[in-house]
C-alpha cells in the first residue's frame, strides 16, 4: 500500500455531487409545479430528473417543473434580455414528462409569487419574466371577493388562428376524437405561444362524459403535439358595469395529461369562444376550471392578459439518492 504524502493529505477533497434538492411547491387553481431556484445555472435539469420530481407516487409531484434561472445563463434567455433588460430572469419550463415547453400561463403566476418570496421582486410595479415564448410581465392585481389567494395577471402577448377567418367561418381547422364522445368534433386553431385546439360542446353534460385519460386524437396530426381544450360557454353576466363571457373549459395538456387547470388553455379558449360569437361578443372572460377561475381580457391589437391566483404550498427538500 503506498503512503500519503503530506501535499496529498492537505488537498481539498473533490466537490460531491448535491444529494439534496431545495424545491417548493406551488399551484395556480391546482395547475401545480415543482418550483427549482436556480439562479446560477449550477443543476443540469434533464428530462430524467423532471420526470422524477414531478412524479406523483415516487416524487414532489406536479403538472411541470420550473426552474427559476438566470437569463445570461441561457442563450435564449440572453437573447431576449438583449432587447428587454429587464427580463433579468428565466422560466424554464417542462412538462411533467421531462419535456420542453414555451410557457404556461398559470406556471408564469406562481413563478411571479416564488420571485416574491425570495426577494427579487416586491410585488409592485411590474416583473419582467424571460420564457421560451418571449417576454411576460406580471403585476398584481385585486383579487375577486372571496378568494383567499393573492392575484396576478400576465400580459400573455399575442393570440391568434393560425386558420384565420376561414377556419372560424367553418367551425375549425381540425379534427378531434375524444374518449367519451360519440364522434369527431371540430376543433379551431389557436396559437398562444405554445399550440392548442379548442372544442365546443353543447352542454355540460356532454363536458362531463369526455374522458382525458388518453391524448385526444388530432387530425391533421400536429408536428409538435398540441393541448387540447373542451369548452361550453355559459353565457354573460354584468360585473361591476361591464358584459363578461363565462365558459367551463377541460384541458388535456401535451407531455401532461388532464390538468385541473391551464392558463394558455384558457386564453386560447375565450379567444376561440369570442371569434365564433363575432365581434360584439365581451372581451372579457371568466373561464371556470376544475381547479378554480382565472379571468382573461381580449385587447384589440391582438394580444391577451390572463389574471388568476398563485399559490406557494410548501417547501421541500429532495432526497435526490432516493428519487432515483
């Protein structure tokens, strides 16, 4: 056996790999995530670990996880603080299933709550957020009677159909078979920087009876995948002074599942609901979930704010070695 010389004895032990993960957890209406406060770009977050994470039998548990980063330390993220400074912060987001997605809008509120907590933002003025589908500013904003969360709306920039007019005209430019119903209904584009396809229904009943266990079949078949939204609008109602649009809407999110909630889902769904009613139709829609109600506001230049609860749940610490 050789002997250890005195230089050997005194050298600093090489770094070990982190066996503990400081996570929090957090919803916005039970659209949940695995929040990961990342700021130096230090965890090598792949699809492996997200899928663990957000594991509901063998992890924390979650619809995604989003890891707080900074925006020099991606290149997507330095490429848009080029143009907005203030975006000094990234939401890197993934499905459940460890894959990458633009944004998630219920996902942006409680990241702005998590900046909240830990310091980088005071809750006033704005909080300019980084993520795959550009820039989302956050405010917060009054909560509805009776809600016992705080409120944040995000400016989700711009909406549109990609079939254009035509497609609306026409009921959609797609094709959907959902478990649960008897045929293949229409379904309309809508692009809220991440894809979806929206569905109406006639009563909720009929809502009810679909099952989101298994993907909805998409024709034609989207390269990238796409969230599917099962919608009945409710008609309006006079909130202090002003028409607003109910709807009750089921998502089934690409890479996730049902979720009880989707933030771009329901912005894609007052989008399409408001282009088949024409354009005296409200601009303002109280979209009812599973998991609770956010409110979204249509402008006329095209672009959407989507405003709604975040909360922070619990704070956790993974054992990373028994995660797997």
């Amino acid at each position: 056996m050789s002997a250890t010389s005195p230089a050997e004895a005194t050298r600093p032990a090489a770094p070990q790999p982190a066996t503990r993960l400081s996570v929090v957890k957090g919803h916005g209406t039970h659209n949940d995530f695995v929040l990961v406060d990342d700021r130096a770009g230090r965890l090598d977050l792949d699809a492996g670990l997200v899928a663990r994470l957000a594991d509901r039998r063998g992890g924390v548990g979650g619809d995604g996880v989003i890891r707080l980063v900074a925006s020099a330390m991606l290149p997507e993220g330095r490429d848009l603080q080029a143009g907005e400074p203030a975006a000094r912060w990234f939401m890197d987001y993934r499905n459940a299933d460890g894959s990458v997605a633009q944004m998630c809008g219920n996902g942006v509120r409680v990241l702005a709550a998590f900046c909240e907590r830990l310091g980088l933002w005071d809750g006033t003025g704005e909080l300019a957020l980084g993520t795959r589908a550009g820039v989302r500013r956050v405010r917060r904003v009054p909560a509805p009677d009776g809600s016992s969360a705080p409120w944040y709306a995000v400016g989700m920039g711009m909406v549109s159909l990609p079939g254009g007019e035509a497609a609306v005209d026409e009921g959609g430019d797609l094709q959907v078979r959902v478990d649960g119903l008897d045929v293949p209904r229409p379904a309309l584009s809508v692009d809220v920087g991440n894809p979806h396809a929206v569905v109406a229904l006639s009563d909720e009943a009929t809502l009810a009876r679909a099952e989101l266990v298994h993907a909805p079949v998409v024709r034609p078949t989207p390269v990238d995948g796409v969230n599917v939204e099962l919608v009945v609008p409710l008609g309006e109602q006079l909130v202090d002074g002003e028409t607003v649009g109910r709807v009750r809407m089921r998502v089934h999110e690409r890479g996730v599942g049902e979720t009880s909630s989707c933030g771009t889902g329901a912005v894609a769904v007052a989008a399409a609901v408001r282009s088949w009613a024409g354009p005296s139709a409200p601009t303002t829609w109280l979209v009812q979930v599973p998991g609770g109600m956010v409110r979204v506001r249509l402008a006329a230049d095209g672009t959407a704010e989507l405003a709604g609860p975040a909360v922070l749940v619990a704070d956790v610490q993974v054992d990373l070695d028994a995660l797997g």
